[in-house]
C-alpha cells in the first residue's frame, strides 16, 4: 500500500505549524513575557527561536523525510545494520501520548469555556461571581471535564479517520486559517480601549529597567525554555510531518517559514492579551491562570465581553485542537505501521486509548485531588508534563541530534544532504560545527538547570 502523502506544501507548513502552535503560544507565551517584563523577553525568544529552535527543526524533519515514517520507524530505517537507535527512539516517541495526556484536558477547558461564553452563562459575566471560583468549581466537576476532553478526543481521532489529505490537511488549512482570522479580529476589536496602547509598549517597546525585578539570566533562560519548548521538538511530532512531503523544497527554508507562523501566533497572542489587561488595569503575569481568570475578569467589564470572550476562546480552542490533530495523526500512523492496520480501525485504538489515559489528569483535580506527586498544591498534570516538558522533549532533541550527526548514527553528511535536496535555502555551512558539537551541549545544560531547579 502507498504511503499517504500531503497534496501541497501549504498543507506541509500548516499542519507542521500546527504541531508547534498550540498552548505553548497562546496561552504560555503572554504569561511567561508577562513575567519577565516583556519587550526583553520577546527579544530574547527571537534569538533563541534562531539558533535552537531552527536547527533542531531541520535535523527532525530531515529524519523523518529521509525514513518516510514516524520517528522509530525513520530511525530503523536510516541506522546501519546492527544498530540500535530505533530502541530510544521508541522510549522518546512515548512522549506524544504523554503530552495528549494531559493537553487533551487543558484542550477540553477551552472547548468548555467556549461553550458557556456562547451559550451565554451568566455566571461568567456576573460581576458578584469571582472567576477564580467558578474555575475551581469547573475543575472540581468530574462529569463536565470529562465530557469536554472527550469531545476533544473524538474530533480529533474524526478527522484524522479521514487521511492525510482529506483530513489532516484540509482541517489544517481551515483551522489555522480561521485562527489567525480570529486573532486579527480580536486585535482590532480590543485596540480603541483606553489604555491599550500602553499594553502594547509593554509588549513590544525595550525597557531594561524591567529586567532589573527579575534579574538576567532568569529572564534569558525563560526565554530559552520557552523557545525550546514551543516547537514541540524531540518526540517526533515533527518527523511525522516531514515523513509526509516530497522532496522538491529544502528543508531549511521550509523550517524558518514554519517558525515564522509560530512566532506570528505568539505575538498576535500577545497583543490581544496585554491591551486588554492594560485597558481594564488588570496585570499581565499572572501565570496559568490568566487565560481562565483574569481575562475572563476583564471580558465582564468589557463592552460586548461576552463576544469577545467566545471568540478569544474559540481561538484559543482552534489552537489546542491543532496540535491534537497534529500530534495525534503521529500515533495513529505508529499504530498503523507498527500493528499493519487499517487507518479506520488505528483511529479507533487511538480514541479509546487516549480517552482512558486522559482520565488521570481529569482526576487530578477533583476526586484525585490528594495525589500531589511533585509537592504540595501539585497535580497530576504538572507530573505529567513535567515528565514530557522538562525531560522527554529536551533528551529526545540530544538523541536527534546525536543520531543525525554522529558517524555511528546517520551522520552529518546524509543529515545535510537530506536538509539541502530541494529548490530553497539550505543549511547554512557556518552552523555545521555548532549543531555537532555546540549545541547538543546547550540542550544539555538547559536541561540540567531545569532539573536542578525543578528539583532542588
């Protein structure tokens, strides 16, 4: 049977960007510059965006390009004889269901709160009820939860039951699309607020006094990490996307086009968010919650709130959806592949394996509320993505790294000519001896002040 193939390099871009525009972005990334005061921050992302995110993205899709399969099916087929990479490759590979674990639930949050914004809750636009109670009552609804994780579940395993093309791709292009619509809609609709200018300085206009409330180095780590982790890189959720395309443009160029829309959603992020908190003099770093609690808090003082609100969280919701599709079509083409089944029946597998271990992170925060595995006030959602986050992503970049480089893996010189065959930019030679030698170090130290910090 032919391998499926994606019908245009829009579909490529798109369903690869969604891979990395997800929560990371919209949600994340306003919080995080939030906290380490923001035009500093932005500028230090864009440097990292450069010199990590960029090469670990070529060096993964050109793994999956070269092996036409999911990450462990790619490396089996590229190591020599004898070779055992393909074995943490698997291990590595673990990480897309672990990250459905607990992103399927966060996904189901935003469905949630779109659903009660368009119906029109009245709970959420009363002034007398303060948000942050009514999301800890959310959270605390094992019913409710589930169903929305559920749903999300389902519509994604729907469309990619559909095919690359017909599914993946096309929702892609729909999806995406409408994103980036609804968020040049929600910049417009929030800009003639008073006081939205200067949450748009805050954002975008240097101030290095701010640094001075956080320190440097902080602020150039968060940005590291952020950058790093944005791209969902290590696990092969990228590698899938490049098993799907042909070989007639350059994976480097397709890489920095790739970064651009993620770095685009971002900042268009970032420019609904911090106007709206600056007009209604509400802060703009107020970790997770944000999103669930102090926006909504700014939605009911905001004259047609409740429009603006279901569709900030539409958006939000077409983001989340996005990567689930994205990530999702690499587990099931795992299954396919691995257990030689039908796409059909893989989809159902998928659907019923990702719904039971959902179930975990839902739990956590209610009727599993005393298991605090990574200290008091924790949740099993923080164990989870500390394991994907803080571990599986950055080690799972050095092993792709490794492979593509060293002489006992694929080597340097079918990695480059693998990223260079195509019309487009390629690989530039002075970063050659960098993502041999330099940057799998970075990737490791980064790792190891995370753990350290995390830890101790």
């Amino acid at each position: 049977m032919a391998r499926e193939q994606l019908g245009t390099r829009l579909g490529f871009l798109l369903m690869t960007a969604g891979c990395a525009i997800g929560l990371g972005n919209v949600w994340r990334f306003p919080y995080i510059a939030g906290n380490y005061g923001g035009a500093i921050f932005v500028l230090f992302y864009l440097v990292f965006l450069a010199i990590l995110g960029f090469p670990l993205m070529v060096a993964e899709l050109s793994v999956g390009r070269a092996g036409q399969s999911d990450l462990p099916g790619a490396v089996k087929k590229l190591e020599k004889d004898g070779q055992k990479w393909h074995i943490p490759a698997n291990i590595f590979f673990l990480g897309n269901l672990l990250l459905l674990m607990f992103y399927t639930v966060i996904t189901g949050w935003m469905l949630a709160y779109t659903w009660k914004y368009l119906s029109g809750n009245s709970f959420l636009m009363d002034p007398s009820v303060r948000s942050v109670h009514y999301f800890d009552q959310f959270l605390a609804g094992t019913g409710e939860m589930t169903f929305f994780t559920f749903l999300g579940v389902i519509f994604t395993a729907a469309v990619c039951m559909l095919g690359v093309k017909k599914g993946v791709e096309k929702s892609m292009k729909i999806m995406l699309g409408g994103m980036f619509l609804l968020q040049a809609l929600l910049i417009i609709m929030v800009m003639p607020f008073d006081g939205a200018w200067e949450g748009i300085k805050f954002f975008l206009a240097p101030d290095w006094s701010k640094v001075q409330n956080t320190g440097l180095w902080p602020t150039i780590h968060a940005a590291m990490m952020q950058a790093f982790f944005t791209l969902s890189l290590g696990v092969g959720s990228i590698a899938i996307c490049g098993s799907y395309i042909a070989k007639e443009r350059s994976l480097p160029g397709e890489g920095v086009l790739i970064i651009l829309l993620d770095l685009a959603a971002a900042i268009a992020a970032g420019l609904i968010v911090f106007p709206a908190c600056f007009a209604f003099d509400v802060k703009a770093d107020q970790g997770p919650s944000l999103i669930f609690v102090t926006l909504t808090e700014v939605f009911k003082q905001m004259p047609g709130g409740r429009i603006l609100g279901t569709l900030f969280f539409l958006f939000m919701s077409v983001a989340a959806l996005s990567t689930l599709i994205a990530v999702g079509e690499n587990i099931i083409a795992y299954i396919m592949r691995t257990f030689s089944l039908s796409r059909i029946k893989s989809s159902l597998i998928f659907t019923v394996l990702l719904s039971i271990a959902s179930l975990p992170c839902v739990f956590g925060f209610n009727i599993w509320k005393h298991i605090q595995p990574m200290g008091k006030g924790s949740s099993i959602l923080d164990l989870e993505d500390f394991i994907v986050s803080d571990n599986l992503l950055p080690l799972g970049s050095i092993f792709i790294l490794l492979f593509c480089n060293s002489k006992q893996g694929w080597g340097d010189e079918n990695f480059l000519a693998e990223a260079n065959t195509g019309k487009g930019m390629k690989f530039p030679s002075f970063m050659r001896i960098y993502v041999k030698w330099v940057l799998p170090f970075i990737v490791l130290v980064l790792w190891t002040h995370n753990i350290y910090t995390k830890l101790f």
